[in-house]
C-alpha cells in the first residue's frame, strides 16, 4: 500500500540530546550550509543555497527531498506556486504563503515558504507529515537527518537519527549566582549575569531541548532529573518543573526566544493545535535552580505523563481523555457506554454526487443503519442516531443530539469528493479520517485502522481540520471519509452492500476496541 498522505510523528527530540556534543561536521556544515543525509546517503544542495532557520522553523530546499522520492516537482514561475505529485498524490505550496494544500485539504505551515534563487525552501516539519519521514535535526554542524520516506510500495522504519550518532555525556556547568526566588510563574528572574544554564558537577541535572508535537510535550534531559507537574486553572495550564535542573549550555540555540548570553526563555511553536494557546519555557528560579514549561491550554486539560530513565526523555501527553481516571465518559442506561451514530448530510443536503449521479447522503445513512443495527444486536453499548431517514439536520442539531444524549463517541460517517476543475481528480481514491480536538486523536487512529480495513481503499491517512461536528461537541468525536465518490472504483464499491456491510462491522470493531469492550 502506498505510503502517501500518511502523517508520521515528528520526533526533533533525540536530535536535541546532541546540543551538547562538541563534534566535527563536514566542509558544508563548517561554512554554514548545513547537510541533509537521507536513509544514511548524504544530498548534494543546489550551489549557493543553505539550509534556513526561519522563526524557530528550519527550512530545507523541497526540490532536492521529493526528487530523491520519486515525486515530481512543477513550479510556475509566475504564482510562484510548487506542485509536488506522485501516484494521484498532490502537494500545493505557495512562496511567502503559510498555508498549503494537501489533496485538496487546507494546511497550515509553521513559517512560509521563501525562494532562493531558483530553489524553494519549505519548513522541514512540513516534510515531514507530507511525505512520511521521520526528521532529526543536529545543531552541532546544522544536520538534517530524513530516513523512512515515500517507496512507492510498503512501509520502511527507520530510527529518528542514524545509530552511528553519539549521545553527549552531561555536561558540566558553572554554579548558578543567587537571586531572590520572587519571580512570576514561567518567567525568568531579573538578575545579571542571569543564571541557570550549565550545572554545577559531572552528571548534574540538565535539560538538553524540548518539542511540541502531535500534542505531546517532549522534554531531553540529562542527570536523573525527575518532573513535577501540576494543573492550574485561570486560565487553564498544566506546570511542568524539573526542580534541581539547569538548561543546557545550547539548549535555545535551534529555538526561538533565547535570550542573548543568558538564560533561555521563550516559546515553543504550537501553531496547528487549538487545545493549547501557548507553551513557554523559563527559569524559574536559581534557589533550587528550576526549569519550568508551561502548557497553556484552552480549558481543563487531562494528561499523561510519561518518563523514560534510559533515554532521559519525558513525554507530557494531552491525547488523553482522563488524567488518573478522574473524568469520566458519557453512558447510556445502566450505565453502559452510549455512541451517537452521525449519517452525513440527508434531506435538503444530498452532500457530494458520484460521477454516476448517486448521492452521498444514501452511502451514508445506509453504512449508519448498518453499524447501529449490529451495535443493537449484541447489546453492549446504547446507540443514538441523528437521523435513521431522508432528513435534513443542521451541523449545529447533530452537536445537541451527541450533547443531551451525553454521548461517549461521536461517530460521522461520510463519502469524499473533488471539484470537477481539480486536476486528475478521477485518480484520487481512499479512505481518511478527521479529527478536530487533541482529545480525539487515540478514537481518530483506532477508528481509521479499521476504516481502511473496511474498505480496503488506499490509506489516506488521519488528518485534523476544524470541522464542526468534530470541534463543537464535547466527547471524543470523528468523521469518516469512507471513499471518493469521483473516483469510478471506490464509487462502485461504496454503493455495493458488500462493501457497506464490511465498513459497518469495522466501525463497530474499532468503537469496541477503543472502548475496550
């Protein structure tokens, strides 16, 4: 199965151990180029071009990575607009635009794209989700590492960086100055010179880097240093200190807001996440010396924390739907789990038409029924639909029927389509999933796993966008993109009972394993 539109977890922390490493780069890096080493072969950059650190994001040139994939690379010169395909798969992305497009679907970059010359430079985070690699970056001789991308057949696996690599030994700081503990919470004390990078013995406890990614904060440390975390609420954050640590010498050296010659202060990059408005990153005193992340969030967010003793890496993870088990899901009579079943459209809305003039709204109602009747039938969990006829129901209706029935999971199930002006769009086939709210991510995985073994379409991926649906309810909620009715071979299966009654049992397999039933 091809490997294209699949989101891969985009890991910068293992790169962030190697902050401290004194190590010896190439000629390339020596002069300020950078390198980019691909499955262990390094990529020759265009002349005259260097890899880019633009607002915290470092930029890489998008021609040299896709065109060792495989993909093939358009650019007009006039909209100055790139457009990357392979196998139906297309990638739009615009010079000085943060927002690109995916399959049709709207992306958000990070930073935007610049022009250099005639080479195109994209953030590397944005590699990374599109073309199923995992990144490291080394800022010791400005190294991107790529490994696991696109073979145009099965998966490959690969380790973030190559084992070839060395992990630094702690590094020994100065003994931090003393300054009155009476700072604010996330700040950093007034003092000079400001204190709080380094430590004060062999093994001392460091914090080497951080990332924010696919809703988890991850923290490198070294020295044994144990988190604290606490939730606090006006507004809502979740606290993170690791008392007794001190930054790394270079710890906010590929980050924004360090300041100049002093401590590192400043914030992490979370565009992309509703659920958190802001993470920031301080000293938060000397007296111990204490590193404090701050997770501001947009309401009181559960969490789980995880900390690994042999790699020194701690995870602070908000794709959870409790902390400790002390928030509880909906349930229907007796106690039982209650799933709302959400059939796409209907009524006055038919939703997309096939290329033979079916609607979408049909597909949909008849997979709803399907999966409904089997949940009915083996009795474990209490099923609510938003319509069982040719109805038309509002987006905001179906919201009040999961809220007032106090669903557990919100379940939407719809067929995709394209424009009949987007380019090859016949050629385009498969099966998404959509989620909105970090919360929803775990239903949105386990559900797509069995959505695509339903169908048995090409795996398109899991995918955020802020639909309404899935944002405004307050359960765990996703829609399903079963298939494209534009496309002549899933058209025809969608609308073939056999097809309908496997999607409707692998709907239900994937509601009773994220229940756990």
């Amino acid at each position: 199965m091809r490997r294209a539109g699949q989101r891969v977890l985009f890991l910068l922390l293992l790169p962030l151990l190697l902050l401290s490493f004194a190590g010896h780069g190439t000629a390339a890096a020596a002069n300020g180029a950078g390198r980019i080493i691909m499955d262990n072969q390094e990529i020759a950059l265009p002349k005259g071009v260097s890899l880019e650190n633009v607002n915290g994001s470092v930029m890489i040139p998008i021609r040299v990575v896709v065109e060792n994939l495989g993909f093939e690379v358009l650019w007009e010169q006039q909209s100055r607009k790139v457009t990357v395909q392979q196998d139906g798969k297309i990638v739009q992305l615009a010079v000085g635009s943060k927002t690109a497009e995916a399959d049709g679907v709207s992306l958000a970059l990070n930073a935007a794209p610049k022009q250099n010359g005639g080479t195109v430079l994209v953030p590397i985070r944005f590699v990374s989700e599109q073309f199923g690699l995992k990144v490291g970056w080394d800022n010791t001789d400005k190294t991107v590492y790529l490994t696991g991308g696109y073979t145009g057949g099965t998966e490959t696996s690969a380790d973030p960086l190559p084992s070839a690599v060395p992990v630094p030994a702690p590094v020994q700081p100065p003994v931090p100055s003393a300054v009155p503990d009476n700072t604010a919470e996330g700040a950093v004390p007034s003092s000079s010179p400001v204190p709080g990078t380094g430590g004060t013995a062999q093994g001392s406890p460091l914090v080497m880097g951080a990332v924010f990614s696919e809703n988890k904060l991850i923290v490198a440390t070294a020295g044994g240093v144990k988190p604290a975390v606490q939730k606090m609420s006006n507004p809502d954050r979740i606290v993170v200190d690791f008392q007794g640590a001190a930054f790394a010498p270079e710890f906010g050296s590929s980050l924004t807001g360090a300041s100049a010659g002093g401590s590192p202060q400043g914030k992490l990059d979370t565009s992309g996440y509703p659920l958190v408005s802001e993470i920031r990153y301080a000293l938060f005193s000397v007296n111990p010396s204490t590193v404090r992340f701050v997770i501001q969030t947009s309401r009181n967010q559960p969490y789980q924390l995880t900390s690994d003793d042999a790699t020194g890496l701690v995870t602070i993870d908000l794709n959870v739907t409790n902390s400790g088990g002390d928030v509880n899901p909906g349930t229907g009579s007796g106690g039982r789990p209650l799933v709302v079943l959400d059939a796409g459209h209907g009524g006055t809305e038919p939703g997309a038409v096939s290329l033979t003039g079916r609607l979408e709204k049909e597909f949909n109602l008849a997979v709803v029924l399907k999966a409904g009747e089997l949940l009915k039938r083996d009795n474990k969990i209490d099923v609510v639909y938003t319509r069982t006829a040719d109805t038309t129901i509002g987006l905001q209706g179906r919201v009040k029927v999961a809220e007032a029935a106090g669903a557990s999971l919100f379940i939407s199930v719809h067929g995709n389509s394209l424009p009949a002006t987007y380019p090859n769009r016949e050629k385009i086939n498969g099966s998404e999933t959509y989620y909105s709210r970090s919360e929803s991510l775990p239903l949105a995985q386990i559900m797509h796993k069995h959505l695509v073994a339903g169908t048995g379409f090409a795996d398109r991926g899991v995918r955020t966008k802020s639909l309404h649906v899935t944002r405004e309810t307050s359960m765990p909620a996703v829609l399903l993109e079963a298939g494209y009715l534009t496309n002549s071979g899933n058209e025809t299966a969608m609308y073939s009972q056999q097809l309908q009654d496997s999607i409707a049992r692998e709907i239900v397999a994937g509601i009773y394993e994220y229940l756990g039933i």
